[in-house]
C-alpha cells in the first residue's frame, strides 16, 4: 500500500464493485470510511464517492473518495492499477459503472469561482487549494477562477456576466463575498433568471453563515471538504432572499444564515 498526495494506492490484489461500495482485496485498508493499515481489504462506499477518472500517464483510475472521519470529510483518493480492472475497453466500462453508482450529479458543469484574498485571515487561497484539489479531477466539471482585486469586483462581474457561459458560482471567502454575488445578480434587468444559478460557498471567512447553513441541513459539518464534496454532488437547495428598500438607494438583497 502507497499513499500518494493523500491517495491510496493499490498494488496488488482484486477489483470489485459490491452493492455498497468498491471493494479491492489483498490490501491494508479502511475502517469505518478511514484508511489504515492491519485489515485485509479496502472498501470506499458509494455515499463516499464522487467519481472516478482515468489517469493513463499514471497508468491508474482514480477514485476521487471524501469519507467521513472525526470533524468531517476528509479527501483520501483511491488510485487503482488500471491493469487491475482489465484493457482499455473494460476501463471504460468500469469507470462509467462507478460514475453511475457513485454520489455525484455527472452532468457537464461550468462553475466561475470567486476567490477573496482577503477574506477572514488571509487564507482564502490555501483554502481554495484545498476544495479544488475535490473538484478539479473530476472531468465533468470546469472551472473558471476569479481572485477577487477589491470591493464589488465580485458584483461587477456578476451584474456583466453572460448567464450562457455558467452553470454555477462557488465562493471562497466569508459571507460578505456571497452577499456581494447575489447582489450582482440580482441588480441585473434579467435577475429573475440570474438568481436561479446556483451558488456553492467554500467557508475562507470569518463568518460563515451560508456554508453551515447548507452544510447543517444536508448533514455535513462545515468544512472546507464538507462544502467542496456538496459542490461536486450537484445538488441544490432552495434559498430564501428578503429585499431592503431604502429611500435614494438602490434596493439590496440578503439572506438568512445560522
């Protein structure tokens, strides 16, 4: 057993895809969602897995893994000997099996991603690093990254953006940032519409309130894979917005978080 960048590697032993999960045998693996050494076989349960992709300069498939451990998810890739699954044929079909069964929405997906350096205590980048290492091999969706240079940077882009060109908006910073994109959105003659795009809030702040919110009610902790691991589900929640209106400004919009 190799561990690679946090990634399980297998050397040796048998695939198999069970009801639960994929199983490789012969190797020390996981208890409870956590890898470890002194069993006789790994096992990454579906609810766990968001995908899996072919890595042929590697010459293996990777299996993009965020089990559940103490305090939340924690990425631990399985990286599987592509020879141990069969040729180039069987691969294919392997992996399009596990991308059926595993947990993420494999729709094609384009997600503009605003960074705030700024946000909280300056690590929105290092945090970003983090949830984009969850999102970035999985070949359905891409990304589009956005540091943020100052104040309304993120709300002019929003008000300008071509709503064709995007499938959802991930923020990395606090909950100004998030305020500052639905804003955007909603200051645009076509808001309506604007404001059904989704939007996935990666906790780079000091004050987090979307991102526990939706964490909470999805049954995750707030974490930065928490939140990167919900992104790449694809599933959306609704959101409620309330409206402030002020005399000779325009009216703003906000929302309730825990």
């Amino acid at each position: 057993l190799k561990f690679v960048g946090g990634s399980v590697m297998v050397d040796m032993g048998s695939v198999q895809l069970e009801e639960g999960g994929v199983r490789v045998c012969g190797i020390p693996v996981k208890t409870r969602g956590c890898f470890g050494s002194g069993t006789s076989e790994a096992f990454a349960a579906w609810r766990d897995v968001l995908g899996a992709v072919a890595e042929p300069a590697q010459e293996v498939i990777r299996l993009v893994h965020c089990p559940r451990q103490s305090g939340g998810r924690h990425q631990q890739d399985v990286l599987v000997p592509a020879a141990a699954v069969g040729g180039e044929g069987e691969q294919k079909a392997w992996i399009q099996e596990v991308n059926t069964r595993a947990t993420a929405n494999t729709h094609p997906r384009r997600l503009l991603v605003f960074i705030n350096p700024a946000s909280g205590a300056g690590n929105a980048e290092a945090t970003w690093k983090a949830a984009r290492a969850v999102l970035a091999p999985l070949p359905w969706i891409r990304l589009e990254e956005v540091v943020t240079q100052r104040i309304n940077d993120a709300y002019g882009r929003c008000q300008a953006l071509d709503l064709a060109t995007v499938d959802g908006i991930v923020i990395v910073s606090g909950d100004g940032l998030v305020h500052e994109v639905v804003n955007g959105l909603f200051a645009r003659p076509d808001h309506k519409e604007a404001l059904k795009i989704p939007i996935g809030h990666i906790p780079g702040g000091s004050g987090n309130g979307l991102c526990k919110s939706v964490c909470w009610v999805s049954g995750e902790e707030a974490g930065v894979v928490d939140a990167a691991f919900l992104v790449a589900q694809g599933v959306t929640k609704g959101l409620h917005l309330m409206q402030v209106d002020m005399p000779d400004l325009p009216p703003k919009v906000s929302f309730f978080a825990l």
